[in-house]
C-alpha cells in the first residue's frame, strides 16, 4: 500500500474510495496504540499547527480533534467563534484567509451550512478537515463507527454483508448520511427507520431502504445505530409526543430481541436516555458508545497523519509502531 495519502482535504465519505476508507480504518487501527503507553504522545506532526475552527457547539468531536493533534505533536488552537471577530460582522472567507496568514497547516470546521468545508477548501492552500456541516455529511464520525465495528467483528473485511439499522432523525442527521454512505460503500446493507416526517424524500438514492416499522425493522440486525433527536434543529411537530417517539422508536431490550444475539449497539452522542435508548440498552453488554468515543481519537490522529504528510516528513519513521500495514485492500460488490 502506498506511504502517501493522496488528498489535500476531508471533505466527505461520498469523496472517498473504498480503498481510501481501508487506508484510514488501517491506519487508525494502528493509532490505537498510543492511548495504552504510559505517555500517550508521538512525535509524528512536531512542528504542525492545527486550528479548530468551530461555529456549533461541540463537546466530543472538538476535544477528539484536539487530543488527537495534541498526541501527535502538533499544536493545536480553539477557536472561539462566541469571542471573535465573527461577531464583529467579519465574513466566514475573511476569518479563514486571515487564519491562513498565519501559517497553519489545517484547519478543522464544524459549520451550520452545508457544503461550508467545501468552500473553504477551495480559497485555503492549508488541508481542510469538515468536523461537520449542516445536514450534508460527518465523515470522521462515520469513519470511527466503521473502525468500532470492524474492530469488534475482527477486520475490515467484516463489514461487508453485514446488516445497519440506522433509527431516528434522520432528516437532520449528517452522522446518517456520512454512514450510509460509508457502510454501503464497505459493502454492508443499510437500513433507516423513523417518523415519515423525519426520513427525507429521496433518502434511498444514497444506497439505503427505509423502513418506518422499527419493531420489522429491527429484526436480525446485526449493528443498531440510534441517532439523537436533534430538538435545537427541527420544526415543532415532527412526532406527537416523547413519550410516544419512546414506545415507537426509542431502542429497548424488548425491541433488542429481535436482531442478531451479538448486535452491536452505536450512538453518535449526546444520549437522551430513555428516549432515544433505555438506560439498560446504553450500558448493556452490546453498547460500543464509549468504544465509539475511544476510537474517535485514533481516527483523527489518522487523518492529521494522511494528510500532513507525517510520512514525508520522514517523522512517522522513528516508530514503526504507527505505520499500518498488513491491511489488504477489499474486493467489494
């Protein structure tokens, strides 16, 4: 496999090839090494500056992109949009090119706007990594969800085949359309289940069935997905009740029963417990949720590492621990 990433940003799974999701997953996979060292850090990015850029509120992904740069060497730098000269009325193009006058080497942004990474990647010299934007795509949480269930199962090449329910809101979900598109693309079957008035139109051209029945659609699943009712960003009545979003869609033991007996359970975080997910589902023997968060951090050091040129920089060389290989690359339908 080549020692190059060939690619200045990460805009999106639907960009990326299979054999580019496989070098990501490989990679990553051998990052997971570094959170069980004593000292968790490795000079690779020495020298890099990353800045996280971040206009939604994030607790998760922006601490993962900031350990993980932090673990690699490279300084990293928050930007706090409530502080900033934004609310002076300065433009997002503006804040980016002033940013970029400083000499860093990527640039991390969560963004309420759709299609918002893509247009920076287009005026910034620096690699651009989207954190998130509107209700476009995740990609990096859709990458650490393959890493977690490929883990579990026992190599990449599990996934193929394998059957996905993704429940919930979908309509507002980017976590939901960077997973589809990136479970398919592994060869996995993909599902979504959820109100009518939280499945968009047209949702089955990104490779999935729909399915409104959770209690049918759950059955012999063999990864359960539950996405959080997204409130700060919906329409009011979207589902009569909580309570009756609960008994219909929330993921209980008794649901639970119907898919395979090794299901895997995932969730993007924050939980709403007892709406989206029984307490006793979320910490059952099934739940990978904090496994998700675990992975998140190897997934992140990945990208930094692919796409700042770790490897050319010769850096990655004084640990051999870090240089994935062994990873075949798949045949897939």
């Amino acid at each position: 496999m080549p020692d190059t990433f060939n690619r200045k940003d990460l805009l999106g799974i639907e960009d990326l090839s299979v054999e580019e999701i496989v070098k990501i997953l490989g990679s990553a996979a051998s990052f997971r090494e570094v959170a069980e060292r004593d000292i968790k850090k490795v000079p690779t990015l020495r020298g890099k500056t990353i800045i996280n850029l971040f206009y939604e509120p994030s607790t998760r992904t922006r601490t993962s992109f900031e350990i993980a740069a932090k673990r690699m060497s490279a300084d990293a730098i928050n930007i706090a949009v409530a502080s900033s000269s934004i609310k002076k009325g300065e433009t997002l193009k503006d804040t980016a090119l002033n940013l970029e006058a400083m000499s860093p080497d990527c640039i991390v942004v969560r963004h309420g706007s759709s299609g918002t990474p893509q247009m920076l990647a287009r005026y910034l010299k620096c690699s651009v990594i989207n954190a998130g934007d509107g209700l476009h795509e995740h990609p990096s949480q859709a990458l650490l969800d393959m890493l977690t269930v490929s883990n579990r199962l026992g190599g990449i090449e599990k996934l193929d085949g394998l059957r996905i329910l993704i429940v919930g809101d979908v309509a507002h979900s980017r976590v939901a359309r960077s997973n589809i598109l990136g479970f398919s693309k592994m060869g996995a079957h993909v599902t979504v289940c959820g109100p009518p008035t939280m499945i968009p139109v047209g949702i089955e051209h990104l490779g999935c069935d729909v399915n409104h029945d959770m209690t049918a659609a759950v059955k012999d699943a063999d990864v359960v997905m539950m996405l959080r009712l997204q409130l700060e960003r919906q329409a009011a009545g979207l589902f009569p009740s909580p309570r009756e979003y609960a008994k219909l869609y929330g993921l209980d033991s008794l649901k639970l029963k119907r898919a395979k007996k090794d299901v895997i359970i995932l969730h993007p975080g924050p939980i709403n417990r007892g709406l989206e997910i029984s307490p006793e589902v979320a910490d059952g023997p099934w739940s990978l949720i904090l496994e998700q968060v675990a992975n998140g951090l190897a997934v992140r050091m990945a990208l930094f590492y692919l796409l700042l040129g770790g490897v050319k920089d010769g850096i990655s060389n004084a640990n051999k621990s870090l240089n994935p290989d062994g990873v075949r690359l798949l045949n897939l339908r």
